[in-house]
C-alpha cells in the first residue's frame, strides 16, 4: 500500500488523504471533510481529522470501497461561517466530491446548508448541534443529537437526578450557545427550576471575574455553560480563583482535553453530556479506543468517534449505491429505524425526516484530569426520576474532596 498526505497551497485549508495501489493514477472515491482546523475550536478539529483519517484507512487497507480508494479532502473553516460559505461553494462545485463531512460548528454548518441544497451534496454533520441545522435542508444530516434534546435532559439532570433547585446560566453568544440556552430555559421554566442568573459572552472573551462576581451574589446551586471549552477553562479557572465553590454543568462544547489542560484541577468536579465517553466500558468502544490510541497516542473523544462513524455511513451508502450525489442522499435518508441503523461505535445511528437523529446522551464527570462516566447515567428524559439518595449519591461521585 502506499500512503501519502498532499498539502495543497494555503496549508491546512485543503489537505487531502490519498491511499492507492501501485504507481500512477488511481482512481478515488473523494469525500470533503469540513471543520476547524484552526482557531479557537482546533483541538475539536484535530480530533474530527484523526478521526475520519482512521476510519479511511481502515477501508483503503481492507481493499477500499468495492475495490476503489477512499480519498479525504480536508478544509479549514476555521470556525468561521463567512469561510465555511466559501468552503461549501469550493466543495460543492467540485464534481469528484460525493458527500461532506461536516461542518463542526452549527453556525458553519448553517452557513454551507443552502450551499449544499444548491448544490445537490450530502452534508453530515458529526458535530451541529443548533436545532435548525436540518431544517429545510434535504442535503443536511447530522449524526449527532440537536440542542433541545440536549438542554431538556441538562434541566432534567440538575432537577431531578441533582436535586437542585436555582441555575445560573453562563451562554455564549452564537448559534450554539443561544440554541442549547434557549433549549435549556424553556426546560427550566416547565419543570420548574428557577433560572436565577443569564450571563452573555462573546468568544474572544477574556475577562469573566465581572459576571462570575454577579452570579455568586444570586447564589446558584449550580452554574451551566452553555459554550465551548476555550472560554469555559477560562470561565473554571476564574471561579476558582474568586473561591467560588458552586459545581458547574455544560453540554458537549466542553468535552474537550484542554478543558482540562487549560482548566487543571479547576475543572474537577464539572458535570458534562455528551454522546460518547471513551472511558464507557463496552467491547466496541474498548476496541475502537484501543485502535486509536495505539495510533495516535492519546484517547479520541466524541468528535472523532462521530467523525469515524460519519465516514463509516457515507462509505456504506457508496458501497451499496455507486457515486451518484443523490443516490448517496437517498440510502443515507432511508437509514430511518432502529432496524436499519448504521451501527457505529457511538451506537445505532439513524435519521427522522429532517435529517436529525437522536443519541443517548453520555453524563460524564471531570475527576483527576480525566472524564469518566456518572454514577447515574439517564438513558431517556423520562428516566429521570427526582430521588435524594440519587441526588446525594451522584453529588458525592461528582466531587473530588476538597472540591464542589
């Protein structure tokens, strides 16, 4: 086998994975990957490209796909929508181009959605979360579940499995912190668990010491981020030093390792969702974290396990019905039952109309510089039963000693 890496001008903004046999011109089946990169979100980036690269090559050194080679081209959006608008429209009027992964961001992925629909490309998005990333959009999926899913079960957790009864919100001020944010109020205000604070940022934040300083005096029970690692190690890092003790709780965005490189022992007892864990004991995700971690040296987190499955279905639909764009739509759209899901490592993916699918979620806990599971894991909203001893049970495994 012979394997290289083409850099085109411009670095990262167009990288291409090529496997093939023997010398001259191979034919490939070329599949757009679209993430960032670069920026504020690349530790996400280079976990959606490890990811996509592993599953490639386990394809191309089984044969590739009905005997042809699977080709990634990578594109940096840098987290940016007006640069991933330009990305979809360079992707898009590429003929070779059979179906994208991506985007990351939900404000890239809603910024390359019109691009695709026009265009007549799959986008699958392994990391969009905004509730209206696949509306409207026939050429949109996600494998990865949307943000009201996501804050509804949060508002749950804290309520009913926590037993608190006041939250102060710390949101970023994009698509995804306003959507999981929106999502999350809506669930307070039903089940009754008082909002008491709501605090806006920008991502170039800096300084958090202000409106730390604003929640405290509202006396939250517990503090949720809904953001992005970067500014949530800051936003960690700053409460520690202003001593306040009150735990914090965030959605996916966090589930990063610089959280905690950034964060250290700041971040220890942080309670996060997400849709996979690589410290979950199961054979799959044992062998699966294996694999990479034998490759990479370092544990993937949920982005790379979502990227892996991405490629995964793109390249069973190629398989089973040839390089046509729309063809390739079509047998990702009928994945739409439990009986017909794709079975990746993050579990049974299929889709609903919209293109949106709904995971488990994954609550996970900050502890000794590592994520590791719950004590109480919830597999559905309704199983989120209000008990005491839970609440205390799962407050007493959250937090290290000497922390809160």
């Amino acid at each position: 086998m012979r394997r290289g890496f083409v850099i085109a001008a411009g670095g990262l903004a167009a990288l291409s994975l090529i496997v093939g046999c023997g010398g001259g011109e191979t034919e490939t089946y070329k599949l757009g990957v679209v993430g960032p990169f670069t920026g504020d979100g690349a530790q996400f980036g280079e976990m959606i490209r490890m990811g996509v690269e592993m599953k490639a090559h386990e394809i191309n050194d089984a044969g590739g796909i009905n005997g042809v080679m699977l080709e990634l081209e990578l594109q940096d959006d840098k987290g940016d929508p007006k640069e991933a608008a330009n990305v979809a429209q360079k992707l898009g009027s590429d003929p070779d181009v059979l179906a994208v992964i991506g985007h990351f961001n939900s404000s890239c992925s809603l910024a390359g959605k019109e691009v695709y629909n026009q265009m007549n490309v799959l986008q699958l998005s392994p990391g969009s979360t905004n509730v209206t990333v696949c509306e409207g959009g026939d050429w949109t999926f996600r494998n990865v579940y949307r943000d009201d899913y996501q804050g509804y079960f949060i508002a749950d957790y804290i309520k009913d499995v926590l037993g608190y009864e006041k939250v102060a919100v710390f949101f970023d001020n994009d698509d995804y912190g306003i959507g999981l944010k929106e999502a999350f109020r809506e669930r307070a205000d039903e089940i009754g668990l008082e909002v008491v604070a709501e605090e806006a940022y920008v991502r170039d934040t800096q300084e958090y010491t202000p409106q730390l300083t604003q929640i405290r005096a509202k006396e939250p029970d517990i503090i949720f981020i809904s953001g992005l690692y970067a500014n949530a190690a800051m936003i960690l890092t700053q409460a520690k030093n202003l001593d306040i003790q009150t735990p914090f709780i965030g959605g996916d965005g966090l589930l990063s390792s610089d959280l905690i490189k950034n964060a250290g022992s700041a971040a220890d007892g942080t309670i996060i969702t997400c849709p996979f864990l690589p410290t979950i004991e199961d054979e799959k995700t044992r062998e699966f974290v294996e694999a990479f971690e034998k490759k990479y040296n370092e544990k993937p987190d949920a982005w790379a396990a979502l990227s892996y499955d991405a490629v995964g279905i793109v390249a069973e639909a190629i398989a089973e019905v040839g390089t046509d764009r729309t063809a390739i739509r079509d047998y990702v759209a009928s994945l739409n039952s439990p009986e017909n899901a794709y079975d990746g490592v993050t579990g049974m993916t299929y889709f609903d109309a919209n293109g949106d699918v709904m995971k488990p979620l994954v609550v996970a806990v900050v502890r000794d510089g590592e994520f590791y599971p719950a004590e109480h894991q919830v597999d559905s909203l309704a199983e989120a039963e209000p008990t005491e001893e839970t609440a205390e049970a799962e407050t007493e495994e959250e937090t290290p000693e000497g922390e809160s």
